[in-house]
C-alpha cells in the first residue's frame, strides 16, 4: 500500500465480538503514518508529495482495516471502509458503499463536491 495515514477508530470483531481500537489505513493529504481520529484536521504539507488538494467541501476516501486479528485472535477479513472528510475535517466512517466510486481516478479517493 506504500506510506499511508490511519484513522483510529474503535471496531468490533465480527467473530466474538470484542471491541478493540484499530486503525484505518488512508492515502490522503500529507501521507507519513499519522494517526487521525474522528474531528481532527489533517495536515498538508507539498503539493509535490501530498494525496488529493486541500480545501475540498466534501471528500470520501478508500480506507481498510489494518489488523489481521483481533485482540482475542480471530481472523479479521479485509474490511473496507468510506471515510469521509468535510472542508479537510475527518467526519465519520462506514463500511463502504459503493467500491467503483474509487475506479474514477487513483483509487484512493472521490471528491463528492469541491
């Protein structure tokens, strides 16, 4: 996946149900293992190297599990997720909806409205 962000997030393992904090793994902005959560503003740094362009109202990027197993060690499956960023803030996340809205461009994101 190459140098990527993580959204930390809590999740529950879908096969014995423990709930345990994991990270979601997104290409976007400035890319260099930052951990994120839900309303924080992700940093820029060089139009060069950064993913996408800030300043956007509403983005929805690509982001998947990071874990293999859970705490308790269950296989955890690839578990996709929508990430949604409004005006460069971190807004929510979900199971992803719709994976051919990423086939448009790179993959790694969908400007829903600039």
């Amino acid at each position: 996946m190459g140098t990527f962000n993580n959204l930390i997030v809590e999740v529950v393992c879908a096969s014995c149900s423990t709930r345990y904090k994991a990270g979601i793994q997104f290409k976007y902005a400035h890319t260099w293992l930052l951990d994120y959560r839900i309303g924080d503003k992700l940093e820029w740094f060089n139009e060069r190297y950064d993913i996408g362009a800030p300043g956007k109202k509403l983005v929805k990027m690509y982001g998947v599990l990071g874990v293999e197993h859970c705490p308790q060690g269950c296989v955890v499956g690839e578990e996709e997720f929508d990430i949604i960023l409004r005006n460069d803030v971190l807004e929510s996340y979900r199971k992803i909806e719709k994976r051919e809205d990423y086939l448009d461009g790179n993959g790694e994101y969908f400007v829903i409205e600039h």
